[in-house]
C-alpha cells in the first residue's frame, strides 16, 4: 500500500463541521443546552489541534534528553564493567569464589541499565499519551452529556394515544423538532468519535489507540439508540401532541 492512498483525518475539517453543526442547532435551538455541549466540543477540537504543536515539541525535547541520559547510563555501566574487568586482569583472583561478587555486580549493573534504558526509551511516549488519555477522557464525558440531553425526548410523548402522568416531564417541543434535535445529537456524537480519531493521528501508542476504540464504540452505540427513537416517531402527516404543556 502506498502513502499516498492514505489522506489523514485533518483537525481544521473537523472543526468547520463542527462549526457548522453548532450554527444549525444555534439557529434551531439557541435557548437549548445542546448548543453549549455543542460549544464545548468545538473547544476540545481546537484544544487537539493547538496541542497538536507543541505536544510534538514537548516530545522532541523529552527524546533528545532521553537519548542523552540513555547515553550516559549506557556508558557509565560500560566503563564500570571495563575498570572492573582490568582491575581483575591486573591483580588476578585467588580463588574462584573471588569472581562471584564481580560476577554478581556486572550482573545487576546490566539488570538496571537495561530497566533505565527501556524506561527512557518510552520515556517520550509516555509524556505523550498522557495529554492524549486527558482529551479523550473530556470527550467520554462530552458523549455522555450528549446521551444525557437526548434522553428526555420520549417519542411516545407525540403519540395521539400518549397520557401524560403528574410526573412526566413537559416536552415543549413538535414532532419535526424532536426528530431534528435527535438528528443534531446524533451528528455530534458522530462527530466525538471523529475527534477521538484526531488523537489517534497524533499516536501509535497502544493505549491511546484502545481508548480511542472504545470512544468510538460509545458513540456508535449511543447514536445507534437515538435513530431507533427517531424511527419510533410518529409519521410526520400524523396528528400529534405538538406542544404538550
């Protein structure tokens, strides 16, 4: 497969359609709480391509000093071990017992090197994938706020046969606006998982990529459970409870 078949998920794509999500529910239902969700998630696509920047600038400086401490801890073992080895070439050993502290010291030497050097190794990715794991934490919790407005817009309500009880919530609205404001929570919830992609252009971490994963599965499962209310929906030429005080 070439590159060039490849054509990335791009942060400012996202955001004009996020933009213009946020203009349509503005024009349809500026006094909703849906706008601001709305609002807020245009904020975390504009936080993934700010950081975008300086996240890879934080990580070249964390490589280059990684590199350098690994480096240093490389050879300061290996000159260790070279004094340790000419110290025994010049002086010998008396017995073989002599060699086993020397044996055990170059031993554990290189144990620790090697654990320094695979944690400055990830040391980079690591700086990395937690800036990510923050963002994809706030758009969990977006989906959820979204499921939350979505949750209340009971199609039975625009139903002839409906009967309203002493605690059942007003629903203010017709049955083209219910199906329009489903759409929208819909649209944006789409829209999350296209954001959590966004982190995953960023990175290959594993961890990222599964969190990335299950965001998607969210937000596929929530927006999957919005089209089977939408479907529930009276048809449209049907009288309904239009505004049902």
């Amino acid at each position: 497969m070439t590159e060039g078949l490849h054509e990335p998920l791009e942060a400012p794509a996202v955001r004009e359609t996020v933009q213009a999500l946020q203009t349509r529910i503005a024009a349809r239902f500026p006094q909703r709480g849906l706008l601001a969700v709305c609002g807020d998630l245009l904020l975390l696509v504009e936080e993934v391509q700010d950081s975008s920047s300086r996240t890879h600038q934080r990580i070249r400086v964390a490589r280059l000093a990684s590199r350098v401490v690994m480096v240093l801890v490389l050879a300061g073992t290996a000159f260790a071990l070279v004094m340790a080895g000419r110290d025994v070439v010049r002086h010998g050993l008396d017995t073989f017992v002599d060699l086993l502290p020397l044996v055990e010291t170059a031993i554990n030497d290189i144990v620790f090197a090697g654990i320094a050097v695979f944690f400055l190794w990830s040391f980079p990715e690591r700086v990395q994938r937690g800036q990510l794991l923050k963002l994809l934490h706030q758009l969990r919790s977006t989906a959820h706020i979204i499921d939350m407005h979505q949750l209340t817009k009971d199609p039975e309500q625009l139903k002839p046969s409906f009967t309203p009880s002493s605690a059942s919530k007003p629903l203010g609205m017709t049955r083209d606006e219910v199906e329009r404001y489903l759409d929208y929570c819909s649209e944006m919830l789409s829209l999350v998982g296209k954001t959590a992609a966004l982190c995953a252009e960023e990175s290959r971490d594993n961890v990222v990529l599964e969190t990335v994963s299950r965001i998607e599965t969210l937000t596929v499962g929530l927006s999957r459970k919005i089209w089977q209310k939408i479907s529930n929906l009276p048809p449209s030429d049907a009288p309904s409870g239009a505004t049902i005080p």
